[in-house]
C-alpha cells in the first residue's frame, strides 16, 4: 500500500509542539503527514499596556486525515502575560501544560 510517506523527506511532515501548536509539549513531538491543530483563545486587558492570554490547543497529527477522531487530540493548556504597544504585543511570559509537562516560554519583541 502507498501511503505519499516515501515522497516526503523528514522535513516535509507537519510537526507540532512549542510554539508550533500544543505548546504544553516538547517542539516537534507530533511529525505526520496530515496535520489538525485547534486553538481557543481568550484575552483580556489587565492594565492599558498588559493583557492577560488563557488558551487551550487541541491537535494531532496523522498519518491519514480520515483517522482523526477527537478521541485521538492532545491537548494543552496554558497562561501568558503579555505587554503591549500601540501596534501589538511586544513581549510575553507565560506557562503552557499538557499531559507530559509543564513549560515555561518567553519573548521579547516580535510576539505573535
């Protein structure tokens, strides 16, 4: 059976974790042919230059879109405080979980 795997360097596959999605895992946990990444987000203000983020991710990669099932997603969840500027954020600290770990992350400058 051809599953298009043997047309892909390793580079090619979609990968999550980090700051590719399901960030409460390791960078590059999920590698996969076919990639499902949700992500709900809620921000508030905190003060005139801060804003809170609570966020939750649920995704997956797959070999065969057809074999995503929601029973199957990971899941993340995580917390960040955010500074901001006139334009957008413009640095970030924050924790991410999952069933795996807990993570700290952090940017300054060119915050998406």
């Amino acid at each position: 059976m051809i599953t298009g795997r043997e047309r892909f360097l390793p580079g090619d596959l979609g990968t999550l974790g980090g700051a590719a999605g399901l960030a409460g895992f390791n960078t590059g946990r999920f590698r996969g042919l076919d990639v499902l990444l949700g992500r709900l987000s809620y921000l508030f203000p905190v003060s005139r230059r801060l804003e809170l983020d609570l966020h939750s991710e649920w995704g997956n990669t797959f070999e065969d879109l057809r074999d995503a099932k929601p029973s199957r997603l990971e899941r993340s969840a995580g917390i960040a405080l955010r500074a901001r500027w006139e334009k957008g954020p413009i640095a970030s600290i924050g924790l991410d979980a999952s069933r795996e770990s807990v993570r700290l992350h952090y940017a300054i400058g060119g915050v998406k």
